[in-house]
C-alpha cells in the first residue's frame, strides 16, 4: 500500500513538472514568435483584428476595409462583434453583406497571426492574454480628450457639462481598466452651443476613423511617441439610462434642461409625469443665453438669491404669462420684451412643473427652478406623438386650470 501511495506521489510530482515545463516552452515560443514578427512587420500592410458593435464603430470598420481594397495599408482584416438576441449590430450587418470574417466575442486569439488590434465603442474589457496575442499591442478610438471622460459615455457627458471641445484620443489599451492607457494621438473637435450628442457622436466617428488611418501610415513612430495620461483633470462618463432623463422641475434650471436635452434627446428623450402618465418632452426651444458660452449654474443661484420676489433673470427674459390672465389670450404680435413690461412671473405665484400653451409660439412652456422651458411636441406612454396644440386641447384643457402641472 506504501509503495502504491508513493508511486502515485511521484507520477503527480512528474506531471506537475511536464505541465510547468510545456507553459515555459510555449510562453518562450510566444514571446520568440511575437518579437519575430514586430521584427518583421516595421511597416504595412498591418494584419489587423477590429472589435466594434455599433455606428461609431462601423465608420472605423469602413474605413480599414477601404483602405484594405484600395491602398494596401491594411493586410488582413478580420472583425469581432458582440452577439444580440435583440438586434443585429451596424458592424455585424456590416460584414454579412461585405463577406467580411466575423466572430462573436468572447475570442481566443492565436499568436503570430496579427499585427495589431482595433477598438471603437466595443464595451468590453478585453483580457491580459487577447492583449498580448497583438505584438503592437490594441488601439482605442476613444470620444473624448483623455483624460477627461473616461468610460461608455464620453459624447453624452461633454454635452451635458457643457463643454466647449471635446475630440478623439487614440489610446492604447490595458488590462484591467478602461481608458488608462498611452496615448498614440488627440484631435480636438469644438462644440457649437446648441450641438446635440447624437450629430456630435457621428463627426466624431468620422473624425476617429480618418485619425486611425493617420496613426496606421505612421504606426511604429505614433507607438514609440505615446504619452502616458496624467491623473490630473481625470472625469469619468458612466453609461446613461432612462432614469438619468427624467426631470425634476424643483431642482432643474433652464440651463441645466437644455443640456440635458442636447445630451439625451437622440437616445433617451427627457420625460415627466401628467397626472402619473409618463411624457417625453420633444423638439425644444433652445436659447444661446443658456449655453456654456453666456451661462454658468453660479449666476442662476445669483439670481434667483438677488431677485426671489420679482422672478430671476431667466425668468424675466422668457416669461409668457401674467398672473391674472392666462398666455392663452395674448396676442404675441410684439417681442418678449413687450410682455415682459406687463408680466412679472414669481416663483412664488406659480410652482415649478406649471404648464401653459403659447398659442403664438405652438408651444407648450413649463416652468421650472428658475424660467420657463418651452417644447414643441409631447408624447404620452401608449400614444402616438403629438403637437403641443394636440396636447393642449387634448389635455391641458379638460382639467381644471389648477391642475395645469407636471409631477
């Protein structure tokens, strides 16, 4: 029985060394075959692997493929999406019509076969041991200028700040962590006062796939060049949901609605309640005066501090009811001004979430912390859009006038 155990012992102990010495072989004859190949391949064509899912990711996809075609910059050019019961992601879409070879995350990916690796919006964390199948390790197109926006959401989140720029980094990524790596190159892209993320996403994508090509005419320079991110100026960009959408009519400024409705508009349109029903709010009507350029949250707590009795300044230049008589019967022939003179709106005389028709305007003007905000067009859950004169003489008009308030 003793020599039984022993033997097993030893077979076990013989094993474990085959077993050690079989991964320090083929770690060798990795490490060999990947320092032989960027031995190689100092310039193109680069055999890339491209990982993408939606929109922003197919600009950067169509632009590898032309340039496979026409100019031989790129080798091999094989495509990893993440698959969806749901739907069928841009870039899948994409590849079935194009004949391109694609594969569903996750992914082992021998060594030796390519050069470098491709990454826009893919949403994924990609593992130490993909990472180091790259010899010139992977690149991400990233929406923002790192480090400022870290994370799923960086287009959303410059809006919503107010930035006045934003851009694209080409970073290379790291294990572990999204966003952290060096940084190959920036563009710097401006934003206009009234841009809306959704039109900002798609020139950004535009701009991240003629900037990857930049960097691929001139790869091994752009690696050798990279800048490590400081952690100064660090912000990050969580991903957004319905939930961050909705508005609080007490808390919210005229300010702060408009920037979340040019952040959230394209994907998850601001909502509230009519009397419990869910209502997107559609088709504002946005003013420069409320932008990152004329406008900061500190002036709005200035004002509504300097002026409580009279109404702010916000208030003041966007008022459209008189106390004792309802905007309804105005004739708006003449400008804001013209009412202003007549009108003087108190935060005090009516609650924030009240809800007035401009017959002149076709607008439907809600107020809010510290002004009225105004929207073209309204959509009840269950019910198909609607203008806001539908929405007035649907709604508005069949309650009491008392009751003229969003939750």
């Amino acid at each position: 029985m003793k020599w039984q155990l022993k033997f097993q012992s030893i077979l076990k102990f013989k094993l474990w060394k085959d077993w050690k010495f079989y991964h320090f072989t083929k770690n060798l004859s990795d490490n060999y075959r990947r320092q032989e190949r960027i031995e190689e391949k100092s310039k193109p064509p680069w055999d890339i692997m491209f990982f993408g899912t939606d929109e922003f990711s197919l600009k950067s996809l169509t632009a590898l493929h032309r340039e496979q075609q026409r100019s031989g910059l790129v080798g091999r050019l094989d495509v990893v999406s993440i698959p969806s019961k749901k739907t069928v992601f841009a870039v899948r879409q994409y590849c079935q019509k194009e004949g391109l070879p694609i594969q569903d995350w996750p992914v082992v990916v021998p060594h030796g076969i390519y050069d470098v690796g491709v990454v826009a919006s893919f949403g994924r964390l990609i593992p130490a041991a993909v990472i180091q199948a790259f010899p010139l390790g992977i690149l991400n197109i990233h929406g923002s200028l790192l480090p400022r926006w870290r994370g799923a959401g960086p287009v959303v989140h410059a809006v919503l700040n107010n930035d006045s720029k934003t851009g694209i980094t080409i970073m290379k990524i790291e294990p572990h962590r999204f966003d952290v790596g060096k940084m190959v190159s920036k563009v710097e892209v401006p934003i206009s006062w009234d841009t809306r993320s959704g039109a900002l996403s798609k020139y950004l994508a535009d701009v991240g796939a003629q900037e990857m090509i930049a960097v691929l005419q001139n790869l091994t320079v752009k690696l050798r060049d990279a800048i490590p991110q400081t952690e100064d100026g660090v912000t990050k960009a969580p991903k957004i949901s319905e939930a961050s959408s909705k508005i609080d009519w007490n808390c919210c400024t005229c300010h702060k609605i408009q920037s979340m409705y040019r952040a959230f508009d394209d994907y998850f349109p601001l909502w509230t309640l009519w009397h419990g029903a869910p209502v997107k709010l559609r088709d504002m009507v946005m003013h420069k005066e409320w932008s990152h350029h004329h406008f900061s949250e500190m002036q709005v707590e200035e004002q509504i501090t300097e002026g409580e009795a009279q109404g702010s300044e916000c208030i003041k230049e966007n008022a459209i009811e008189n106390c004792e008589k309802s905007a309804t019967d105005y004739d708006f022939a003449g400008d804001q001004n013209d009412i202003r003179k007549n009108c003087t709106v108190s935060r005090k005389n009516h609650p924030p979430g009240r809800v007035i028709f401009n017959k002149k305007m076709k607008v439907v003007s809600v107020l809010c912390r510290d002004g009225w905000v105004s929207f073209k067009s309204v959509i009840i859950k269950g019910r198909k859009p609607m203008s806001a004169l539908d929405f007035y003489n649907g709604f508005i008009t069949k309650i009491p006038k008392d009751q003229h308030k969003f939750d």
